[in-house]
C-alpha cells in the first residue's frame, strides 16, 4: 500500500465528513450522500466535526453580534 492510497476503502474521509456535516447543518443533505453516511460513516467521526462546526458557528455569531453591538 502506498502512502497515497486510503488505508481503509469502507471509512469516509475527514473531507466528507466535514461536507457531509456543513451540508446536513444547513440542511441541503444529499439522499445519496445521508446513505453513504449511515452505511460507512463512523458516529465518532460525526459527533466531534458537528461539534466542532457547531462552536465554529457560535463563536462566529457572537463575534459578528459583538461587532455590530458594540
């Protein structure tokens, strides 16, 4: 195996897990794409990058809110 190769073909990547998670979020989830999750997608993975993305757009919030209230 080469270092290019995926070490695991069944696991998703932490790209399409971000994707997946922004995508859900916004709610604009592809069928296609929730299916992929459910059948190769590792709970894990989904919790800490929607947790993650989840601070992300709260500290954004409060920033923008805090700019604009001074």
């Amino acid at each position: 195996m080469t270092e290019s190769e995926p070490r695991d073909e069944d696991s998703l990547t932490l790209t399409q897990v971000g994707a997946s998670v922004l995508a859900a979020g916004f709610g604009v989830q592809s069928k296609e794409n929730k299916r992929r999750d459910f059948t190769r997608g590792k709970p894990v993975q989904f919790i800490i990058v929607g947790v993650f993305f989840t601070a992300t757009l709260m500290a954004a919030l409060i920033g923008v809110v805090n700019w604009v209230l001074p």
